[in-house]
C-alpha cells in the first residue's frame, strides 16, 4: 500500500490517544484472565498448532515453526554459529 504523506500522519495520529487517557490492557484474548484458555481456543479455531510449555530455547521454537536452523551459518549452510555467554 503507498499512502500520501498527509494520509500516512493521519492514520498514524489516529493511533495516538488525547491527553489524560490511558491503555486499557486488561481486557480481550490477551487479557491475563483465561488467557491460556481464549488462546487455546482461538488456536483450535483457526486450526493452528497448539505449542506445549516445553523449556526449550527460542531457536529451537523458531526451527520448529519454520522448520529452519537459524544456527547454521548463513555462508556455508553447514558450520554452526553459537552465541558468546555474557561474561
């Protein structure tokens, strides 16, 4: 989508709220009462995968979404990048 200048600061003021109100966040499917469960939910209806709680690191999330190793190195494909420990 290409927008004006003046279109694109409307719809992005649009977004900015009047002085002395405030986010309310508490409500919705991200709410955090029943939130598990509307996600759950919300998963099941738009058939997507239900992830369990594993403790598994971020990347191995991502390989299992995706089905691809952001540890491989990009050049080669076949040398493994691991990250430093903060010291």
């Amino acid at each position: 989508m290409i927008l004006d200048v003046d279109e694109f600061i409307r719809r992005f003021i649009l977004h900015i709220l009047p002085p002395r109100f405030m986010k309310i966040r508490y409500f919705g499917l991200l709410g955090n009462r029943n939130k598990t469960k509307k996600l759950t939910l919300c998963k099941t209806l738009t058939n997507t995968k239900v992830l369990t709680k594993e403790n598994i690191s971020p990347l191995e999330i991502l390989k299992k979404v995706s089905g691809k190793d952001f540890n491989l190195c990009p050049v080669c494909g076949i040398g493994h990048l691991i990250r430093p420990s903060p010291a």
